[in-house]
C-alpha cells in the first residue's frame, strides 16, 4: 500500500511502479558519482596546498570544482579538435 503526500492511497500501478524504481534508484546511487565527488576533493586539496594567500584559496576552490571542464578543453585542444 503507498500513500501520497495527501494521505491517499495511488489508484494507478503504473505510478506506483514508477515511484518504486525511483526510491530504487536514490537508494542505489552510482558509483560515479562518488568517485566524482573523491576528484573533486583530491583537486581542492591540491590547488589548496599550493595557494599561497586568502584569493588565491578561493580560486584553488573554483578549480577544484572545475577541473573536469578544464581537462576536457586541454585533451580537446591536444587532439586538435
């Protein structure tokens, strides 16, 4: 039995199927995303350590959070594409 926000109960098993596959997929996650986000980290980390002053912090922080976007543009730019 499943109940929405309002208390009632779903009429429909199409949307009670869907509802299940969605509380799967949040429970599931992906594995990508964590090895994403340890990326992420280690980058901050490492722009972090060679900063030397409070800006320059906040920019090692920008581009720990952007490195993917600039690894793409220097392999696209190796690959002369």
């Amino acid at each position: 039995m499943l109940l929405n926000n309002r208390g009632c109960l779903y009429k429909n098993d199409n949307i009670y199927l869907l509802l299940i596959i969605n509380k799967i997929k949040m429970k599931c996650g992906n594995v990508s995303e964590a090895l994403y986000g340890l990326g992420v980290i280690g980058a901050i980390v490492y722009f972090a350590q060679h900063a030397v002053g409070f800006w320059a912090v906040v920019l090692a922080f920008f581009k720990g959070i952007f490195w993917p976007a600039f690894a793409v543009y220097k392999i696209l730019g190796l690959l002369g594409l």
